[in-house]
C-alpha cells in the first residue's frame, strides 16, 4: 500500500457512495476531482472536508480501492436526518451554566430550502432564525435575524478587565457555499443595532469613540475559509486559514466615520495524537478615526467571539481585555497525550497592538505588548471537551484558573 502522505498516486476514478445521481454529479463538480488524477493526502482530506461541509452528512470517509496504481477513490457518505432538534449545555467558570437549543427544518439536505433556529440561555442570551436555500449549482441564498445580549458584568470567577453591556439586533443577507480554490466564501450586507448600556475598561484602549452607545451599522463582508482539522477540539493534523474584510459604511441616526476592518488568522497541527505542536496567528486591523466601541479589539479567554464577535482567544487573561486598532496575537500549543482520550498541553502567546502603523517605530512607548502562558488538561469525554487550565501573564500579574465542561457556544 502507498502511503499518501509522502507521495501522491494516480485515481483512475471516483465514487461517491450513499447519494443518488443528481446528488453525486452535483458533489463531484464541487470536488473537482477526476479520472487520471495524481492526489496526496491533502487533496484527498480537502475533497472529504468539500463533501462534509455540505452539512448533509453525518459522516464522509475514504478509501484507495485496488492493489497497485491506478487507484479508484472511493467517497462513503451516510447522510444525516432532514429534520434536527438539538439540545446541549455547557459549564464554565466565565458565564457558569448555558443552555443551547437548536430547531432546524431541511437543514441537511443537499439542495433546497431550509429553516433554522438556534436560541442560547444563559447570562449571555442569544436567539437567531436563518431561512437558507441552496440552488441547483450549490450557490446558497441566506436570510438570518437574530437577537443578543450581553453582560460582562456579572457571574464571573476571575479577573474581569473590560466591562461591557449592549443590546444587539442583527439581521444579514448573503451568498455561501461557493468557492475559491479551497477556500469556502460568505459574502453579503449586515445590520446591527447596538446598545450599549454600560461600559468600563481598566485603562484607555485605544482611538475608539466611547460616546457613541446606541446607534444602527450597517456593514458589507467578505469571508474566505478553509478549514481541514480532523477534530475541531482536539486535533490530530490539519489547518486552517481565514481571512475577513468588513466595510462599516452607513448607519444612523448618530454619524460616524466610515471604516474598515481585516481580519486574517492560521493555525496548522505539526505531528499527531501522541504529540502536536500547534501555532496559530491571529491579525486584526481597523482602518478609520474614532471606530465605535462595538467594533473594539477585544482578547481573553478560551473561547473566540464570546462577549464580541471579534474576540480573540489569549491564555493569561481570563474574560476580555480590550486593545488598540492594529492587532496581532500569536499562539503555540505543545500537547501530549497521557492516555487514552487525556491530554496535556503547555501553551503560550503574545500580543501586540497600537493605533498606527508608524507606532511600530516607537515600539518600547507606543505599542503595548504582553505574554501569556499556561499549563491545560483536556478530557475527551462523550459529553464534550473537559478542560481546566492555570494561566499567567504580565497583564494580570496574577496566577488565574479556568474550567470548563462542554462544547462551546
């Protein structure tokens, strides 16, 4: 047998199993992959993540069938139920208990309409209604509205840096499921309406508009992504790559300025179970004066976008601390496996950010930067990741904790 991760062998054909023909037809343009084909095994991982990011799928593997070269690549597909009703919790020392709910009509079918409400309980309450339709060439139409409140000011064990409280009312229309190359792409208008109820932070973050606390943004956005990880949680080999622009350009009834935001993160899994070594970097930068402070640069904790959607995570710093306009934040996870489904990682980051590019100049006064490290164990349980991590950094000056149980959300 070949081993496909040193060297790529020649496909003679493809299968796609546990679908009908229009179904397999519509599958293979979208993999773009065919007879006399030479393919490795990060184009072959690519194709399965293509076809499981249909979403119609409980699950989607392959195999080489043949003993020498030309292969037939072979795709098993099991499909998942049409009709979804979902219920999970989550536990944590940052917002204690949630609860997810999740109702969802047509949410696994390959082409057609579909209808999907997902609603959070918990001291961070959220609600949003998408009605999606997937055309015959695969282009999907999406319509959502949504509801979220969040409070960062209470039911937290910790350190808990920046304070915010808003109302925030969402609705969007946009294009997905299409591609470029590899990369998946979201593109379409939003419109939120903030209201921002309370705000305190422990010291001056930055060239954002704090007055501004109750107004309506709308915003065009562009989202590529690419994502290959075998487990969203706990992986053993994959990467992952993405890149946002958003254009904040009309609102009311308070003027603004128009800005721009771009984001660009990677993250790539070196090794496997036994040991990985994982680096990742975060890069966010806000072009434009006087940016509301919903848009604000925002670190801290374990999970991404949990108080604002453009949280990012830093070992170190529990709940969220707010930063300048221009972001960066780098990250390296070493993990061990101890046994069966437990894991050790040691895990370090460093941010930098300041307001303007020439600041890079004045490093040492102008640009604000610090270092986070800790030591986390993970369980992989039936019920989802259990996590508990010791962290530091030279932000807090203090030793904090962090538990969790549960997927996030």
């Amino acid at each position: 047998a070949q081993d496909i991760r040193l060297r790529k062998v020649l496909v003679s054909g493809v299968e796609i199993t546990g679908v009908d023909d229009n179904e397999s037809l519509y599958l293979m343009k979208k993999i773009k992959v065919g007879a006399g084909s030479r393919m490795g095994n990060e184009e072959i991982e690519d194709a399965v993540a293509t076809i499981f990011g249909t979403n119609a799928f409980d699950y989607v593997n392959y195999e080489l069938v043949g003993d020498e070269e030309p292969y037939r690549l072979k795709f098993n597909c099991k499909r998942g139920p049409v009709c979804q009703l979902g219920l999970g919790g989550r536990f944590d020392t940052e917002e204690i208990v949630s609860v997810l709910i999740n109702l969802g009509w047509g949410v696994h079918k390959i082409q057609g309409s579909s209808l999907d409400f997902t609603g959070k309980v918990g001291t961070n309450p959220n609600a949003n209604v998408t009605y999606s339709y997937i055309s015959p060439k695969g282009l999907s139409f999406n319509v959502m509205a949504g509801v979220r409140y969040t409070d960062r000011n209470t039911f937290s064990i910790g350190d808990n840096r920046f304070r915010i409280n808003f109302l925030d009312v969402r609705q969007e229309i946009y294009l997905s499921n299409f591609k470029w190359s590899t990369f998946f792409l979201k593109t379409g208008f939003r419109n939120d309406y903030y209201n921002v109820s309370s705000l305190m932070a422990e010291q001056a973050f930055g060239d954002y508009d704090v007055n501004q606390l109750s107004n309506d943004y709308v915003t065009f956005f562009f989202d590529a992504r690419k994502d290959s990880f075998d487990n969203g949680y706990i992986p053993t080999k994959g990467k992952s790559v993405g890149f946002t622009y958003e254009w904040v350009f009309g609102g009311g009834p308070n003027k603004f300025n128009n800005f721009h935001s771009f984001q660009f993160d990677v993250k790539k899994v070196f090794g496997g179970d036994s040991f990985a070594f994982i680096p990742s970097l975060d890069l966010r930068y806000l072009l434009g004066e006087e940016v509301p402070v919903p848009f604000t640069n925002t670190i801290g904790g374990s999970m991404a976008g949990r108080y604002l959607d453009q949280q990012i995570p830093f070992i170190g710093i529990n709940n969220a601390a707010a930063m300048q306009k221009i972001l960066t934040v780098a990250r390296a996870d070493c993990r061990v496996k101890l046994m069966k489904n437990n894991y050790l990682s040691m895990i370090a980051n460093y941010v930098a950010s300041c307001d303007e590019l020439s600041s890079v100049k004045k490093w040492k006064t102008e640009v604000r930067d610090y270092f986070g490290c800790g030591l986390q164990y993970t369980y992989n349980s039936i019920i989802g990741p259990v996590s508990a991590n010791i962290h530091w950094s030279d932000y807090t000056h203090n030793v904090g904790f962090y538990f969790s149980i549960g997927y996030d959300f």
